[in-house]
C-alpha cells in the first residue's frame, strides 16, 4: 500500500471506497503492484486471470487494468507525446514522469530492446 493520501506530502484524497481496498475509511491509499487509488480502480480495475474477481492486489489484474488506464482516450504509447499524456494521468507530477522514463529506459537496455 501506498502513504496515506492525507495531504501530507502528497495529494489529500478523502475515501473513496469505505475502506474496502486500503483499509481507511478517512483517507484513500494508492493499492496493489500498480498502486490503483480506489476511485481509479473502480473505473478500470479488470479481471485479468479470469478467476471472477478484479483484485487490485493480483498482478494479472493490475496489469491489463494498468494498461487500460494508460491507453485510455486512445493515447498513442508508441509517440512521445502518448507516452508523456499516459504517465501524466497516473500521476501529476514531472519527476515521477521522469523516474518512469529513466527506469523504463533502463528496463529496455537489460532486456536487450531499443530505447
């Protein structure tokens, strides 16, 4: 789970979902491997295992709900200004757009791909 979304060095996100996903029913708390707010999950958390359930916390879930999220609006990941738009919209910030960048890039470079 992610640092309670208090305000407190991060953006204040009252509940939105109970309780239910993060276990706080004051504040919202990124969850899961792709760290999904609840209100974000809710829209596009998909089953990706095909076991009946879309559970942020299972990876396969997480990782075709991600890459809904990231796709949504018809977003072009293959140009730069795509990969930018997406990325934003997971979060709003420049240095977390480029850690994505810097680790992505790094990714690539072990698994042999161009970057």
């Amino acid at each position: 789970m992610g640092p309670v979304l208090n305000g407190a060095g991060f953006a204040a996100i009252a509940d939105t979902d109970a309780g239910l996903l993060d276990g706080d029913a004051r504040w919202d708390r990124a969850v899961g491997p792709m760290q999904f707010i609840p209100s974000t999950w809710k829209l596009v958390g998909r089953d990706g295992n095909a076991d009946g359930t879309a559970d942020p916390f299972n990876i396969d879930d997480a990782a075709l709900s991600a890459a809904i999220y990231l796709c949504a609006g018809g977003r072009d990941l293959t140009t730069a200004e795509g990969w930018t738009d997406a990325i934003y919209a997971y979060n709003q910030s420049d240095a977390y757009i480029r850690k994505v960048h810097d680790e992505a890039r790094a990714y690539a470079a072990k698994a042999g791909a161009a970057g």
